[in-house]
C-alpha cells in the first residue's frame, strides 16, 4: 500500500525522509523512496513508447501510449481525437464511405487554424524563408485569431501579412511584392491587414532601410562584391545628404544598384534590376534622376570606373 505525503509546494514525497529523492519504477508503476524504500506512489503513467524504434525503420512511426505531444498553436488539441484509416469491413458503410473521419473531432477554429498554418508554411517554403519566421508568423496568426481583431478579412490575407511582419520581425525583410508573389492575396490587401494587425496587437517593425534588400539583390543579379559595394555606399550616401527624399528603400537600392553596375563591367538594365527588385523601370529612374546630379560624390573613393561618371546614362 502506497504511504505518502506532500510538502507545501504540492509535491509527493516520503513522510519520513521528505527530502530524499524519488524513483520511479515505470513497470510496476511506482514512486519509491530512495531512502527506505517506501512506496509511495502508485500508478505512475508511463510515457515511453510501447516497444524499440529505429531511426531506419520504413513507418517512422513512435507507438507511444499517449499520443502526439500537445499543440499550443490550436485550442483544444490535446483533447482531441486523430482516427486512423480503417481497414476492416466494419469501418465503412453500404456506400465504401469511412464511418469514422478526424474532421468530426476538430472544431471549426481548429480547422481553420491548421489551414492558416498551412498556407503560412507552404508561401515560407516557397521564398526559403526559416523555421524561426515561421513559428513567429504562426503566433502572431493565432494571436489575431483569438482577439478576433481583424473580423471580415480573410484568413489568407492575414496569414500573408503576418509572414511579412515576421520577416521584418527577424530582421530578413521581404518587400510586399514577394509575399505577394508567393500569395493569392493582392498586395493592396496584405497592406491593408499589415497595419491592422500592427494596431491590434499593438507591436511594431523596424523601419527598413537599403541595406536590408542591397546583398539579396545584388547577389540574384550575379553582380561582383566590388560593384555590390559601392551600391550599399551610394545607396547610403544618398539619404545621408538628402538627396531622395519620400523614396522608398526599394528603389533607392535598385536606383544606386543601376548607378554602381553602370560604372562597372557587370553592366544590368533597369529591367533587370527591377524584375529583382520588384519594382517598375520607371520608378528606378525617378529614383536614379535624382541621384544622377550627385553621382561624383556618391562613389567610393577606391572604386575601379570601367565607365566615368561622365558617361553614365543620364536619363
């Protein structure tokens, strides 16, 4: 018969030795004094796997006694009920249709949850963004998801908006044509979510800058560390002083990727650079306008010109 007793905290311990450490007997299912031996607890769950797995066996499948561990990204899920497929003639009816199917066990939230969480995944995979981007973009779904802030919107489009936000969360921002890209969603609506969800959950982003988007362009165009170089110090050189005021990020750094490139062997067009950048050629070269006055003093100094500044084009 199981002798027990507890301290304050709650915890099961010996009555005659209460801070000796216990051991647990997973066969009988016991907790044992490590003292004298004395039960005192009994029916001890075990939690191990049934029976050996290796890494190498075909199913992959751990048969452990209590199931999937619990997901804290859904309500409820550890109380739920996974129904695998049945094999005998009495899992299914006349019609050859399973009597028994796991949709019945998951509520609608859950489910749309789950579908959000897949959505979430499958765009990440798509622009190989990391495991980290995704759970924070799970948690900030979900967190919309429970204060029902964003009612009338679609999950879809709050999905897309929480992936971007984690991007610039981690700090490895995608422009809202990536995600776009990636998405069903237009870029106006993802916007639109973007700034309701920042209200909502009351969080911010950092505000991006070029040299965010400067190496992740420069190397999708193939272009050299020097020339990639000198488009981060024009790109730099040109807000320090002033020159692009209301520009956004993105097109400054297409703007000083052109300029850089042009004055270089690795040579790239205004539509390369702006099927990269995401941009149209028309608002590289408002952009490239401005900083086209200026370009003597937006170079680095030890910069090798294949092409003068004065041959550059001067749109």
């Amino acid at each position: 018969m199981a002798t027990s007793s507890r301290h304050d905290s709650g915890k099961v311990c010996c009555y005659l030795h209460p801070d000796a450490p216990l051991i647990e007997d997973y066969r009988a299912g016991d907790q044992i004094c490590s003292e004298c031996g004395l039960v005192v607890g009994d029916r001890v769950i075990d939690v191990g796997s049934e029976w050996r797995t290796f890494s190498n066996e075909k199913s992959g499948v751990d048969p452990s006694r209590v199931g999937g561990p619990e997901n804290h990204l859904l309500n409820g899920s550890d109380l739920s009920t996974m129904i695998g497929p049945g094999t005998g003639a009495a899992s299914f009816d006349a019609f050859g249709t399973a009597k028994y199917q796991n949709r019945r066990s998951m509520n609608s939230s859950d489910r749309a949850l789950t579908n959000s969480y897949r959505e979430i995944i499958t765009m990440a995979d798509r622009i190989n963004l990391t495991k980290a981007i995704v759970d924070r973009a799970n948690n900030l779904f979900k967190q919309v998801h429970d204060g029902k802030n964003l009612k009338g919107r679609s999950n879809d489009a709050i999905a897309s908006a929480c992936l971007y936000i984690a991007c610039r969360q981690e700090h490895v921002p995608r422009t809202f044509k990536e995600i776009c890209a990636v998405s069903k969603i237009s870029k106006k609506e993802i916007g639109r979510c973007f700034k309701l969800i920042l209200k909502a959950l009351e969080t911010s982003v950092e505000l991006i800058t070029t040299g965010d988007f400067m190496s992740r362009f420069c190397s999708s165009l193939g272009l050299k560390n020097m020339v990639q170089r000198a488009a981060a110090h024009i790109a730099k050189k040109a807000g320090d002083i002033d020159i692009v005021p209301g520009r956004s990020p993105i097109s400054v750094a297409a703007a000083a990727i052109y300029m850089a490139s042009q004055a270089s062997e690795d040579k790239r067009t205004q539509k390369e650079i702006g099927d990269i950048a995401g941009v149209a050629d028309v608002t590289i070269r408002q952009s490239y306008k401005l900083m086209f006055p200026h370009a003597v003093k937006l170079f680095p100094e030890d910069f090798k010109f294949v092409t003068p500044v004065e041959q550059l084009p001067p749109m």
